[in-house]
DNA sequence: CCGGACAGAATTGTCAACAATTTTGTTCAA
DNA sequence: TTGAACAAAATTGTTGACAATTCTGTCCGG
C-alpha cells in the first residue's frame, strides 16, 4: 500500500485528490474496474472524503470513472467498441488539427516535426517500441498544439485519457510500429508541405489504420 | 425571484440542483458572467450548498461555468473566436455522423429526414424563423442519433450546449434561413442517396457557411 | 488629493458527524 | 435444500459549522 502522500500545504486539498487520483488511474496503478471507495481514498492522500468526492464527480465527467448513486465509484473500462467510436472520433479531431496545422505552424515548429520523424525511424530501426510509443504520443500532442485549435485540443486530451489501456496493447504488437512508422511520416510530410487537404487525409488514414488495428 | 423548487422526494439532491441549474442557464435566465454564488444557489434549489456546488464542478467540466479558485463561479461567456472553434469540431464531428447515417440508418429514419426538409421549407416558405430553427436543431440531432456514434453524439451535446446564446443571435439574422435552407436539404438528399462521402462534405460546407456567418 | 495598510464583510474551501441506501449474511419456515 | 424475510454492516448522500481566502471600504501618512 502506498504511503500517505504529504499534506502538501499550499495545493489545495481537492485539487490534490484529483491529481493524485487521475495520476493513479492514467498510469494504471488502479486495477480495471477496481471500485474505488471514498473513505479509503481520502485516508490514502490525506485529504477527507468531500475533497475525494469533488474529484470523483470531475473524474466522472472526464470519462475516467464511472458512478452509480448509492453505489459508489469504479475506474471505468473502455471496451473495444468504445475505443473505436473514441478513435472515430479522434480521426476526424486530429485531422482538422493537422489541416490549421499545415495553414498555420511556423517554419520553426515544422522543423520539430521533422526532428520527431527521424528520431521515430531510428527508434523503429532500432526496435525500441516503447521510445516509439513515446515519441508517437508527442507528434500527436504537437500537430494538436500547432493547430492552435484549443477546442479541439481540450476534446482530444479528454478522449486519449480514456484510452490509456489500449494503447500499451496496442504499441507492443510486432509489425505495428513499421506500418505505423510510414503513416506517421506521410502525416508529417503534408504539413511540412503546408498542404492542408493531404495533412487532414494523411491523419485520417493513419487513425483508420488505428481502428482496423483495435479491431483485431 | 423564482419561487424555490419542490423538494422533489425520489430524486437526489445534487441532481435534481444540477438539473435545475443546467435548465436555468440554457433558458437564458441568468445573465451572461452572472455570478453563482453557492449560497443562494442553495437557497434558490431549496438543497444544501454541497450539492449546489457538486452541480458547479459538472457544469464547470461542460463548460457551461467558469470557476476560479476561492473566487466563485460564473456563467461562461463565449467568445466569437470560441464559437469558430467550437463549430468546426462540429463540422468535423458531424461530418462523421452523418457519414455513418447514411450508412446505417434504416429506411424508416431515412423518411423521417425527408419529413423534417418537407417541413423546414414550408417554415421558410412561411417566414417563421423561429420554427425553422428548432427543426434545424432538430435535424442536427437526428442525424447524430442515426449516426449510432454515442461518443461522438455525447461531445456534440456538450458543445452544442455552449452556443445556447449564439444560436439565437444567428437564426433571426435576414435572409439567413433561405441560404441554410439549401444546404441542409443537400444533407438530406445526400443521406438519403447512401453516400457517406457526399453526407460527410454536405455537412462540413453547411457548418464552414455557418461559421462564416458567425464572423459577419 | 493620493496611495498603501488594515479591518470587516462576503464568499469559497474543508471538516466531522449524521441520515439514507444498498449489500451481505443469517435465520427460519416450507 | 431452497427461498423469503429480516437484521447487520458497509458505503454513499447530506447537513451545518468552522477555517481560509479574497474582496471592499475606510483610515492615516505623505
């Protein structure tokens, strides 16, 4: 069990719950639909059960746990149907992202993502899946962020948060990384072209790709 | 001042306050950057300031309140730019409704689409603004449902929730029926031919006209 | 006349106790 | 043995009071 965290004076006590407790679940400390109860949780961050409370109905709404009245909390599970209307949704998201992206980025930032790409090949040439995955998550996390979309932004964050599970499954499948590798440099090579219409297609199909690799 | 609410026995205090504060703030009945003081929330509700308070921090996560540490909550007032931003993740978003509808709605629901045109043009025809403008909402909504895309259904909820108070400034604008009019019968006629792709484009070149009319 | 320090008011944040609800385990009769 | 009724335990929902923070208006020195 983990040690009770500091008292951490000048956070505030629920927003110190809601950390805590969204950490816990993102890096999946939380067992899948491990019910969570108020009382413990509170005495697990130190912070008292209406703190806990604040956070659970914030979680709620992130789509991270799910609630029942008069029957508590437990983390939410994301089954494979659900991951693919998330990834639907993605697809369309990212690729008007990507589009504002190629219209609107500096040549500065266009050179990050060219830096991304190369460091993405290497890591594939060198077979490390996990640098990949890494590196993968943050081309995303820029195309978003150049697109200057901040609407679009809030959404995407809210639907990757709940599909946490699914990715490590995902990035660790053999043969995955080299067929995603390609998507992921046509992706950046439209915006680098500053071609809208072939960036949004590019990240589309890509997320297809994502949805037919979900499926099994 | 609104006579307090019933206690509303079955249902639970937090909701039954949420529900009622959601109400209040989509009717237009608090004034844009109000503020919501908990206290007389609570009074208002006829429930405790814990509940008042659990129904901020949801609406706060819809967007429809804005809350600022130890300063209180108001109803969040919607930039011009945040409304773009907003309409084109619908433009996305519903893009992709509407080519899953075409795919998959049933020729029932087909007809129904048919029917809400039929009627849309008769209000134009008519010049009643208002009317048209809630079929138009209504539209929206059945092409959502139809589209059987639940995450996407929940966001555009959300978002659209948001526009409340820019969707009346729209719909009274003149000549702004008849040019709307087309495009949506287009949506329909594409939905009903089958065409995903024809749905997906008829929906995003409606919402761009959209956005252009809400620059002015 | 002006600006900063300060006290008071208003408001939000936190807490611990209590009430209501659901679940679980037990008993007893058929 | 099975099933329903019932009691006990666990858990969530609610309440009112208290603490901390921010805002507002006043007073005093310059």
């Amino acid at each position: 069990m983990p040690k009770e965290a500091r008292p951490s004076t000048g956070e505030q006590a629920r927003q110190h719950a809601l950390a805590q407790l969204r950490q816990a679940i993102l890096r999946g400390e939380m067992a899948p639909a491990q019910r969570l109860v108020e009382n413990e949780l509170a005495e697990q961050f130190g912070v008292t059960r209406a703190s806990v409370r604040a956070a659970l109905i914030e979680l709620e709404s992130e789509g991270l746990v799910e609630r029942i009245r008069n029957r508590g909390s437990r983390v939410r599970v994301v089954t494979v149907e659900e991951a693919v209307a998330i990834t639907e949704c993605r697809m369309v998201l990212e690729g008007l992202c990507a589009g504002k992206a190629a219209r609107e980025a500096s040549d500065e930032q266009l050179d990050q993502l060219l830096a991304l790409g190369e460091a993405m090949s290497k890591a594939v040439a060198d077979g490390e899946p996990v640098t990949y995955s890494d590196l993968n998550h943050e081309l995303h996390a820029r195309i978003r962020e150049f697109s200057g979309q901040q609407v679009a932004v809030e959404l995407l964050e809210r639907l990757n948060a709940q599909l946490v599970r699914h990715r490590f499954q995902l990035a660790l499948r053999p043969g995955r990384p080299q067929k995603s590798l390609s998507e992921h440099l046509a992706m950046i090579e439209a915006i680098r072209a500053r071609d809208p219409r072939a960036a949004e297609e590019a990240v589309r199909s890509h997320l297809a790709g994502v949805i037919d690799a979900l499926r099994e």
